[in-house]
C-alpha cells in the first residue's frame, strides 16, 4: 500500500493524511521562524523518508520551509506531486 506525505502551509490545516502540516506553537513560531521549522522538520524528515510519494499542496506558490521539505524528498528520489491552485503537475 503506497504511503503518501503532505507538505505545504500549515495554514489550510486540517489535513489527515500519513503527516499532516499543523500549526505550530504560536509563541514560539512568533519569536523565531527558524526553531518552530526545526521542531516540525523533527516531525516530517522521518515522514519523508518513508513515504512512497511526497504531496506538496501550493495554493499559493511554494514557500522556503516548503522547498527546502522538497529538495530533501527529492534528493531521496521520491516521487512529488505538486498541486496548486491553477495546476497539478507531475
């Protein structure tokens, strides 16, 4: 049974999938961009690695967090589907 792994703005949450974008704690997310990707990049690198295909969902175009989760899925050679608003590419 294929895995899949959603990525892209935790801000049209909720998802249900394998890993899900959620909003991230708002204080710490505020105060420092950085550590709030790092705590959820603890979350999706292991999500990425093992899901068979990599759903980035780009309504509005794709953000740096977002691109780096795609870069990595595929430096591992997964398949990534991108889905936005205008397009579906694969």
């Amino acid at each position: 049974m294929p895995k899949f792994v959603i990525l892209g703005s935790c801000k049209y949450e909720p998802y249900t999938v394998l890993a899900v974008p959620n909003r991230l704690d708002p204080e710490l997310y505020e105060k420092d961009h950085e550590a709030a990707y790092a705590h959820a990049w603890e979350y999706f690198k292991p999500a990425i690695e093992s899901a068979d295909i990599v759903i980035v969902y780009i309504p509005e175009g794709l953000g740096e967090h977002t691109k780096r989760d795609v870069e990595y899925a595929l430096s591992l050679g997964k398949k990534v589907v991108y889905v936005g608003h205008k397009k579906v590419y694969f």
